[in-house]
C-alpha cells in the first residue's frame, strides 16, 4: 500500500516561551510576518533561523511541544530542535506574537521510517509561467516526475537525507484556460530480486495551478519601486490647540490633525510657523500637504517653504498658494534638495475671523532612482500599449514580472483593458461656482475609476503625461457604521510609476481639478490600475455602457457601487441598488439627473449659462437620516427603498432628494437670510414634487387637521390673520411657531403665480429663464457685504418687485416681511433678525419708485388647488347656505395639550373660491381656511371657538371679492 504523509497539526499550549525586541519603527497599528510558515528537519538535532519582521517593540514565542525549542533575538527567530528516536514524522507548532498579532509556524521532523516532507505543497502560477521553488527533506533518496511544461532549473539537487531546494520553471501559457499538473517525488527503492515481494515506495506531491488567460491576474508588485518616503522625527509649532499638537500631522493618520489655537483674535496670530525634522541630512524630491478631510477651517493659503541641512540655519524655497482646497496639495523641487529640516511659514489660512492652520499630515519623498523603464517595451509612461514590433521573446527577456505579466496578457489580447485603463478629463475646482453662484459647492468625484483596493495593499498605478498638472487619487470608504464616510484618503500621482500604500479600503477617484472654470491646456490624463479589484461603475453618458446597467452591476465585487449620470452621482449600496432599482439603473440616473437639471434650470444657471461643471453628489451614510453639506448629500441607507426605486423617486420619494439637492443651490444670503435655511431650500422640492413630477403638492395636500387642513390655511392663520411678522409667528397649542412649511407658502406662491399662471417659468420660456431665474441671478450678483439679515429680507421685497415689473408691497405686507422683528433667530446657529419701521419705510419708498402696478388679483390666497382660476379670474358662484356645529378637539398631547371648544363649518356646492375668511363681531380674523386638501364640492374647518352672532364668514374670489356666505 502507498503511504502518504499528511501534515496537519493540532495546537496546544506547552510552557517554551521566549522574549525578543524588535528594532523596527513603531506605527499606530501593529503588524507581524514571519519568513516561513513551515519549517522541516531530519532526525538529528539541529536549529534553524527564521525571519521575523514587526513594528512592535517586544515580541514572544512559544512551542507546544517539549522537543521543539523556539528563541527570540531582535529580528530573528531561533527555532532548534532534539534528536528524535521516533518512529513516525513528528511536528510542533511555534505560535509568534506581537501585540494583538499572532502567526504560527508548522515544525515537523523525521523519525526513522521513511517519509518525504515537502515545505509547500501548493502553487498557483500566472500565465508568464515562473520559477516556483520548495524544500524536500527526507531520508531517501527521491526521483522527480515533472509535467511537460514544468522544466528543472540547474544545480536544484542535493544529496539525499537532508532538506534540499528544489526549483523548476513553469512555462508561459497559451491557454484561455487554467491549466493543473503535480511534481511527483518518490522513493527510490533499491533493485531486489524480481522474485522478492517489492515494498510500495513513499511519495510526496506538489500541486500546480497556472492561470489561463481569460482569467486575469495581476502580479504582486514586489519588483516594482515606489518612491522613498522620508520619517519626520520631531516638528515645532509656533501656535497648536492643546490636543492637536504638530505631532498629529505626521503621525501616519489622515484622520488626526495638527491645528493652530482656536483663538485667532490678536493681531499678531499670524504667521504661523511649523518645523518638520528628519533624522539626518536627506535627499528630497517633493513633499505633500494633505489638509483636513472634514472642515475647512485651517487649510493654508499663502505660504512660504524653508529648508535647512543643518536644522538651524534656513533658506526659503518657494512661496506656495494652496489656496485653501480641500485636496492634496504637491510641491515638487527643481532639483533635489539635501535637508535635515523643512519650515512652512503659514501667512494665512481658511476659517472664521483672520483663519487657522490646520494639516492632517505632512509627508516628504525622495524619488527611487531603480525601476522599470516603460520604454522597453510600451508605448508611454502608462504602459497601456505595447510599441510596435514587439515579440514574445521581447517579453520573455523582461527582468520585472509585473510588467512581464501585463505585457504578456496584451500580446495575447486578453489584457482586461476595461476599467484598468481609462483616460480623465479635468473638472474646475468645485469651490470655483460655489463662490460665484453663493451655493454649496458640488462633487469632488466626477472621475470614478470602476477600481476598489483593500487596506494594505500596495496599488501600482501607471500613470501618463500629466500635461503639467498635479493629479492625485482619493480612497473613499463608505463603509463607516453610525457615520457617514465620505471623504477618504487622497494619495498624489506622479507621471509613470506609482506604487501607493493603501490605508483604508475604498472605492478609488482621480482627482484631476482645475484652478479655472476654463482650461484648455488641461488635456485628458491617462491613467492605468496596474493592480487593484474591478468593481466598475454604470455611466449612463458613456456610449460603452450603454444597455449593460444590469451586466456590470452583477459584475460589482464591492459593498458600494458608483452611477453615474449628466448632473448628478450616486454612491448607493450594490445590494440595495440590485434590489430597488433592479433592472432600472438608467431610469434612477436619468430621474436623479432629471431633478439636479430643473433645479439648476430654475435657478437660471441655464438662461445665464452658468450651468454647474460638478455633479451633484449623493451618498448613502448610517447617520442621521438625509442632510446637504459642502461636496455631497447624505442618505442613511433606511431611505433606500425609496430612493433607490425609480418607481417611488417620481412619485412619493422625490421630496427628500430635492429638499438636500435644493438646500446645496441655496443662493445666500441673497434667497437664504437667517431663518430661512430649512425653508427657501423648499421652493425646489415643491418645484420638482409638482413641476417636474406631476405629484400633489405637499403644503397643498399634508392634512393639518380639522382647523387648518392643509399648510396654506395653517400659514394664512398664523401669519396673514394675526399680522405677524414672517420669521416669528404662532398656530393653535403650544410649541407650534414658524412652521418652516407654512414660511414657505409665501415663495411657492410667487412661482405658482408668475410661473404657472403667467408662464414665466423656465419650462415655458423659450430662453429657460422666468421670474425665479431672474430673482437667482439677481442674488448672485449683488454684493450683501455689510448688509443684516433684516436689511436682506428687504432687499428681497425690492427684487421681486423689480423684476416681476409688479408692486408686490401688499403680497409682503400681508406675508409679515414688512412687519417690524428684533429676533434672535436659532438657525443651524443664533442669528439676529431685525426689520424697523424705518426700514420698512424706506423700502416702500424704493419699491413705489419703481413705478410698477399691483396684482389686480389676491395673490396672498393662491395656492397649488387655485392657480388654474388665476389665469381666467371667474367670478364667485354661490352655493348652499353654511352650517355650524360644536365641535371639543385638542390640540397636541401631553404637557402641550391644548383643548379648545370650537365649531365645525360647513360649506357646500360654492365654487371659484380661493378661500373662507372668518371673523369675529370686531372684524378681527378668527381664521382664514381653504376647507380641503383636494379640491371638493364641499369645503369644512374647525374654528377654535363657538359661533357667535354677529361673526362673518366670507369667500374670496381670485381679485379679492369678498362674498358673505349665510351661516344656518
């Protein structure tokens, strides 16, 4: 019977346990790895090293067997071992640890039966084939059986009874397929005679896989060189905030800062100066500031770079404007620069008041001298096309694997050129239009690659002429549990060869961005992920992708996966967008672009062609529920249901991304003062919710109940009828002031009026403008320097005024813009709202200036259910007599319950009526109601008090008619 050595092992704990130090430098996460993982001897004692590599400065080891004797010194481990007059192969396991870290290692010796045992049983070869090399111990002599495209190396052999190196070359293959085959080794058996029972010889297998070519695998990238990154051994900072000391920029985590002190106010407060040391004289070639990830306060502007070879003396380098961005800043020296220490003298800096310095690291590189020249073999420095002429054996002479291995897949044309290969046009710095346009700015990550990395990893990234630019790639990880990840790590670029170490796992963009809107001599960059996972990504603007949502969302290996439309990009989960959007991927897109391109269309960007070069941003988080902020919107991942369906976005969905949408293009201060942040973002949530989408307007159909029923009766009756001011007024209960919604009825109104009723809306108006438009604009190009929030709610009367060609002093007057406020106003933040009637005087002076005419129609009462009569202003007809009943309801609950003994109006069968006024015996309102939601032949509300006699119920007409209805 043949034998067979198994080698598996089972671990227990025996007390062999050595100490060592390592001599390596400390980092903030702990790592470990060991030369080998299993180690073999004959029967006789003896000891053998292996190498152990760790950051932790104290580690030990530990055997489970008494006969099996590991030691640790500095960077080595020891491992020796007893003779053994053991039958069989014994083995131990040798457990290394590091901190938290642990790695084993297999020991096995031979007794004195007969046994081979190989040191890896295993290989997998990429299709260049490869040298593959292991340890045979045994004490027998062995023959070797090889597959016919497994060839021996030289002078492999050694003498029988000890371990011996094998090493064989696999050959390249041809085949799309994979390919197996096993190296036998087997006991040489003396010759007997024939006569004489033969004994079954011992033997041993290595396994071989090589990899097809349809089966792409990249190399390791051992061979290829990245630049030198120089440590920084101690810094100075003339200005920190106790916690964020200078040490937090060069500590090795993005997500640590350095920060100046927080109180800027003295007048010396900059310059500000930061000192970096190395720990000698060092060649450096360029060095990297990457500012804060979250926030803007601190990122420098001008700056002046010093260096010195001494640490003492320093001479200036270079003035540097990093102009306060949020990405990765490079400065790259005119020739190499011997140093000992750097010094930023930071003149100025992004943030309230005179600004901050803030840098979340700061890191310096000298440039490898010893790598791959692109031009052996490739066209340019992208290594995306082989040069002409070139062979097999060309390949085949390549010292760099890596490059061999990517080389021979083109030759063969089965290089996965998709996604690896792409070229990126540059986009303007999104900080560009946000202070042109006063809004949020847009995306940071218009170029997705379609490529994931994990943390670790070594990413080679090949990239080609850079026309000049500074280019870089951001490793954003959405994956950040009751957070919202966006953001991520930025990494700079180099032209040629790049070999970045991965800190976080992520999805990866290149960040090509221009200082101007406008750059011609920006050209398209490309760039090739050499290594790295495909995860892809669906652009419905791409030709290619055309047709394939479905393919290359089932071909997504990531957790996240990114689509892109015209106007806008989502990051959703790959699971949810498979399971919501399903096959309609392109309709989602073609919905969210829908969405961002009315909202900018109502905005006047397209009139004014001031169209965004950013899409809008959105991505799914684990926080809060859905929030706007600088770059991107935020949607917690209990939204995707709705969201992520095509279905519901179009219909009840749309409200949610359009209201963050809309608070991005919120134009400030010009339509957004204070009190308004949760309120004039509406307009375009009403804009796209009924506009665009054809859905029940929410401030129209949202039941408020028996009293008001819907938000135009509730704002009419907390602000028209009580003569309140806009920003602060009360409804019926307690805790129930400024309704943001019922603030909003006053904007919507003036599109339902001069958009919908006398076309002045992008979607009427041939050249996409209309009143809003204009108002937009307007905005834009005001300067509000020096102006208070009060003075700018002013202003916004006198604009509308002037642009409608209208006297809108009533519309205002009745809405409370006009009504005198001094209020503190908690708004995302305190802010003083103050409107004198020395102000309001003025203003009505400027607008009667103007020379426009009144509305001859109540524009106070228009609403989404009316505005159709306000195109043909009919008159009232009359129906049935009112009813009253009594009606006890509450309002609120709890400590906030507030119960009133009112009466129920009914009104039956009168049509063209915008709305029902009540007032009391004094002429004083009680309440101004619509009487429904949908529009119904019979209208009802609850006043809040009993009827009495003398009270007055009227309906009013599109002009402003008032017709007293009868009350039975």
């Amino acid at each position: 019977m043949k034998k067979y050595i198994l080698l598996f092992f089972l671990l227990s704990l025996l007390p062999c346990l050595s100490t060592a130090c390592s001599d390596d430098d400390g980092s903030s996460t702990p790592n470990l790895t060991v030369g080998k993982e299993t180690v073999d001897f004959n029967s006789e004692s003896g000891s053998q090293n292996v190498a152990v590599t760790t950051n932790v400065d104290i580690w030990t080891v530990k055997s489970d067997k008494n006969w099996c004797h590991p030691s640790a010194d500095g960077k080595a481990l020891k491992i020796s071992v007893d003779e053994s007059d053991e039958r069989y192969v014994r083995k131990a396991t040798v457990t290394v640890i590091a901190a938290d870290q642990t790695k084993t290692i297999t020991v096995r010796q031979l007794g004195y039966e007969a046994a081979i045992l190989v040191d890896q049983p295993s290989f997998e070869v990429g299709v260049i084939g490869g040298e593959i090399q292991f340890d045979v111990t045994t004490n027998v002599e062995v023959a070797i059986t090889l597959p016919e495209w497994i060839t021996e190396k030289p002078a492999s052999r050694a003498p029988a009874t000890v371990t011996t190196p094998h090493r064989y070359m696999v050959k390249a293959t041809g085949l799309d397929s994979q390919r197996h085959g096993n190296i036998e080794i087997t006991e040489v058996l003396p010759t007997i005679d024939p006569d004489t029972e033969q004994a079954e010889p011992v033997s041993a297998f290595v396994f071989v896989t090589q990899k097809g070519l349809n089966e792409f695998a990249e190399g390791n990238g051992e061979d290829v060189k990245g630049d030198i990154k120089i440590k920084i051994v101690s810094g100075t900072a003339s200005s920190f905030q106790p916690g964020s000391n200078i040490e937090k920029s060069f500590d090795g985590d993005y997500s640590t800062l350095y920060h100046s002190s927080w109180s800027n106010g003295a007048s010396n407060y900059f310059p500000i100066t930061l000192t970096y040391n190395f720990e000698t004289v060092t060649d450096v070639d360029y060095l990297i500031y990457h500012p804060r990830n979250n926030g803007n306060n601190g990122r420098f502007k001008d700056t002046e770079i010093q260096y010195s070879a001494d640490g003492h003396t320093f001479t200036k380098l270079i003035d540097k404007d990093f102009q306060g961005s949020a990405t990765a800043g490079k400065v790259t020296f005119d020739q190499t620069i011997q140093a000992k220490s750097f010094r930023f003298i930071v003149k100025s800096g992004s943030g309230d008041g005179q600004g901050f310095a803030s840098c979340a690291e700061m890191e310096f590189y000298a440039k490898n001298p010893v790598n791959f020249d692109y031009s052996t073999l490739f066209t340019d420095a992208s290594c995306s096309e082989l040069k002409t002429g070139i062979t097999e054996d060309d390949i085949a002479k390549c010292e760099y694997p890596f490059f061999k291995n990517i080389a021979y897949y083109m030759i063969k044309g089965k290089y996965p050129r998709e996604f690896r290969i792409s070229e990126f046009k540059a986009y303007p710095n999104p900080d560009i239009q946000s202070e042109t346009h006063k809004t949020n700015p847009y995306s940071q990550l218009d170029n997705p690659t379609g490529i994931s990395v994990k943390a670790g990893e070594n990413l080679i990234v090949l990239v080609g002429d850079t026309h000049g630019y500074d280019i870089g790639l951001r490793v954003q990880n959405l994956d950040a549990p009751e957070n919202d990840g966006f953001g991520g790590v930025t990494y700079l670029l180099n032209q040629g060869i790049n070999k970045l170490t991965i800190s976080e796992q992520g999805l990866v963009y290149v960040m090509y961005v221009t200082k101007t809107l406008d750059d011609p001599s920006a050209a398209p960059i490309k760039i090739h992920f050499a290594s790295g996972k495909v995860n892809g990504y669906f652009d419905s603007q791409n030709p290619e992708h055309n047709g394939r949502w479905s393919e290359l969302l089932n071909k997504a290996t990531n957790r996240y996966f990114d689509v892109l439309g015209k106007y806008a990009h989502l990051t959703f989960e790959t699971s949810d967008l498979r399971t919501y959007a399903g096959s309609k991927g392109k309709e989602l897109i073609d919905l969210y672009d829908k969405i961002v391109y009315s909202e900018q269309q109502l905005l006047g960007l397209e009139k004014y062609d001031k169209m965004f070069r950013n899409r809008m941003y959105l991505n799914v988080m684990y926080h809060s529920y859905m929030y706007a902020t600088a770059y991107h919107t935020g949607y917690n991942r209990t939204t995707m249901n709705e969201i992520c369906n095509p279905e519901k976005l179009k219909t009840s969905a749309c409200w949610g991304p359009a209201h963050e949408i809309g608070h991005c293009n919120q134009t400030r201060p010009g339509v957004l003062w204070g009190g308004n942040t949760e309120v004039t973002n509406n307009i375009m949530s009403e804009y796209i919710q009924t506009t665009i989408f054809g859905q029940p307007s929410r401030i129209q159909v949202e039941d408020m109940g028996i009293t008001y029923r819907n938000r135009y009766s509730k704002a009419w009756s907390g602000i028209i009828a009580t003569g309140s001011p806009h920003a602060d007024f009360q409804n019926l209960g307690k805790n129930n002031a400024n309704d943001v919604f019922c603030k909003l009825v006053p904007f919507w109104q003036l599109e339902l009026y001069f958009g919908k009723v006398l076309g002045r809306t992008p979607l009427q108006q041939a050249d996409k403008g209309g009143f809003y438009p204009e108002v937009y604009e307007y905005a834009r190009n005001k300067d509000y320097t020096g102006m208070t929030h009060g003075e700018i709610q002013l202003d916004f009367v006198y604009a509308c005024s002037k642009i409608s060609g209208m006297n809108l002093l009533d519309f205002f007057t009745k809405w409370g813009f006009l009504t005198p406020v001094d209020k503190e106003l908690d708004d995302y933040g305190k802010k003083q709202l103050t409107v004198t009637q020395d102000m309001i005087d003025a203003l009505k002076q400027k607008v009667n200036a103007l020379g426009g005419t009144r509305p001859d129609v109540a524009l106070e009462y228009i609403s989404d259910n009316t505005y159709e009569l306000y195109k043909t202003k009919p008159a009232i007809i009359k129906g049935e007599n009112a009813t009253h009943a009594p009606k006890t309801f509450t309002v609120g609950s709890g400590d906030n319950a507030v119960t009133y003994n009112g009466e129920t109006i009914t009104i039956k069968n009168w049509t063209n009526v915008v709305t029902y006024e009540v007032k009391d015996e004094t002429g004083k309102f009680i309440l101004i109601c619509s009487g429904e939601n949908a529009p119904s032949s019979v209208d009802t509300f609850t006043i809040p008090v009993r009827w009495k006699d003398g009270f007055r119920l009227s309906a009013v007409s599109v002009t402003g008619e008032r017709i007293e209805i009868p009350m039975n």
